[in-house]
C-alpha cells in the first residue's frame, strides 16, 4: 500500500520491544516503523487520518474488534496480524471476534520446527502459565499437532528423519533451529 502511496499507519503492541520500541521487525530482523500503543483507542486520531491501518500482533489488544469495526465502517482499510490461539490451544484475547466481520481472512501456518510438517499450533518451551508472554524462537516453537502432544525431544526435528532435508539430517539441532 505504501508503494502506492496510500496514507498507512502501522500499530504495534507496546509491550513487545523485542526488537524495537517503535518499530515492528520479522525474525530475520527486517523491520518498519510502527506506532506502540497499549489499547488502539491510543491511536484513534493517527488512524482516521490513515488510509490503510496494518495491526501486528492483534490478540493483545482487548479493543481490537470495536477498533477495528469502526475504522472498517469509516472506510479504512484495516490489516490484523494475530494469533488465532494461545499456546494452550485456546482462542487468543477476542481476535475470533473479527472472523463474522471481516470481508477477508487468511490463515497462514508456519512449519513445525520439531518434525518440519505443517505447523498450526504454538509450543511454549518454558513453565510459565500466564497467556501474555512475550518472546520468539527462544520461548516458542511453531508445532503440528502430534509435535504439540509430544514431549520435546532432545534433538528437535531429528526423530523423524522423512521429514528432514537431506541437508539438515547430519547436523546438530541448535543450528537446524537457525534456519526458522
């Protein structure tokens, strides 16, 4: 949208400065600049001027669906990146709220960095039970559905020799994790 010189205003969580404090980055560290805010209501007025509002990491703001309702209905063009589900396999904050109300919705899956199928599902490698943590590859894993049940494996990926490229079968499990 930016190419085509649309006004776009792009909001991330405030609390996730993983990277940046005011901008949003991939893992591989490829980065934009974007708005923090707490609640989107911060950025009511910066997104009425916008013409295209692109949201990273939508399933921590609890306004999320009036937001994004609203700036719909004003003619806005409104992009969510979001979790659909906690790592508990429950849905995440209300972003299934947006499902009903959006024209467009695309699941994406990653690749599961234990078997390297199709992953769905997010695997927290710690103990900690509250739902807001915040982290990557450090405190995550993308996972299918049998990794999800499994007990990690010493050697992620490596039991299941099918599904590995035949590149990646010889080497060590820290840099088969590199690749993601």
């Amino acid at each position: 949208f930016q190419l085509a010189q649309y006004r776009c205003l792009l909001v991330k969580y405030a609390k996730d400065t993983r990277y940046s404090s005011s901008g949003v980055s991939t893992h591989d560290k490829s980065t934009m600049e974007a708005v923090p805010a707490g609640l989107l209501q911060d950025v009511y007025q910066e997104a009425l001027g916008a013409a295209v509002i692109g949201i990273d990491e939508g399933q921590f703001f609890p306004d999320i669906v009036e937001f994004c309702e609203t700036m719909a209905n004003a003619g806005k063009t409104v992009i969510v990146a979001a979790l659909d589900g906690t790592f508990q396999r429950k849905a995440f904050g209300s972003i299934l709220n947006l499902v009903p109300l959006a024209e467009s919705v695309v699941k994406l899956n990653a690749v599961c960095m234990e078997c390297f199928r199709e992953a769905s599902y997010t695997k927290r490698l710690g103990a900690e039970q509250e739902v807001e943590v915040i982290g990557g590859a450090d405190k995550y894993h993308s996972v299918c559905r049998a990794c999800y049940f499994r007990k990690r494996p010493q050697q992620p990926g490596l039991e299941n020799k099918e599904n590995v490229p035949l590149g990646l079968r010889q080497q060590k499990a820290a840099a088969i994790r590199k690749i993601f």
